[in-house]
C-alpha cells in the first residue's frame, strides 16, 4: 500500500501514452464525432479540448493529409493523428528553440523566452510568464535549455 500504481501505457506511432491520457483524448473524440468518426473540421477543436494551446494549423494539415485522404477519422486514426501533431510540435519547437541559440551552447538566456513562446503562438499572460521566467531563472542561472523549454510549455499547457 501507500504507494501509487504506475499507469499502464500503450505505443502510440512511436509514443508512450498513459492510459489517462488515451482516455482524455477517446473522451475528446466521442464528444466530436458525427456517424462513428470525427472530421478533419474538427480537429483544430479536438487538439484544444486535449490540452494544446499551441495550435499550428501547418503542422496539423500536414499531419491529417499524411494520414488519410478522407474527411473523417476513426479512433484509431484519431489517436495517431494526436501522437503526430505532438511529435509535429516538437520537431518545430525544436527549429525555433535553435534559432535562440546563437551561441551553440544548446541554451538560451531566459529573457528570450517570452519572444520564443511567441513564435510558436504560446502566448501566456504576463504575470504568468512572469512567474514561469523568475522560476527558471532562478533554478538555471538565466539560461535555459530545451528541456527545461518543454517543460515551461508543460506549465502552460
């Protein structure tokens, strides 16, 4: 006893997925769909009401045309279709964190957060962001690296 069991996970197009998480995102997909499927329409909706705020209709086109050439998805398309948008997110999280790092060293100076959240259509309020800086700040010395980025995001999120 005392202890909290591990949540299971399942493989998802190269990603672990909590069981939690699997749910939320069936719960998101049964409250959208029309006739057993959501539709392509509906995704910018889906991806919000599973906790993304950083919604890049780039990335997200690109993700529902590498899946299927319909206007619907199943579930399980569904579910493929959330893993490749995160994944998406990353690779361009990623490209403009880089951008930031001029200097090679793998990190950016954390006044340059708020500008690079921008860039990727984060844009929290100001005293949130705020408190976020003042807390990385002072657990990093003012620089920051991508890990530390992600989970910013997370915080946000």
């Amino acid at each position: 006893g005392g202890g909290r069991a591990v949540d299971a996970c399942e493989v998802i197009e190269g990603r672990q997925v909590t069981m939690a998480l699997r749910e939320r995102w069936i719960a998101v997909f049964t409250r959208l769909i029309h006739d057993g499927e959501i539709h392509r329409d509906d995704l910018k909706e889906a991806l919000h009401l599973c906790g993304y705020a950083d919604l890049q209709d780039s990335i997200r086109l690109e993700v529902v045309n590498g899946l299927t050439k319909y206007n619907t998805l199943d579930r399980d398309e569904f579910l493929r279709f959330v893993c490749l948008y995160e994944a998406g997110l990353y690779r361009n999280h990623r490209s403009e964190f880089k951008k930031f790092d001029l200097d090679g060293t793998g990190t950016i100076n954390a006044g340059q957060l708020k500008q690079l959240l921008s860039r990727i259509a984060l844009n929290p309020r100001a005293c949130v962001l705020e408190e976020l800086v003042n807390e990385v700040v002072a657990s990093s010395s003012g620089r920051i690296g991508f890990r530390v980025f992600e989970r910013v995001q997370e915080r946000l999120r």
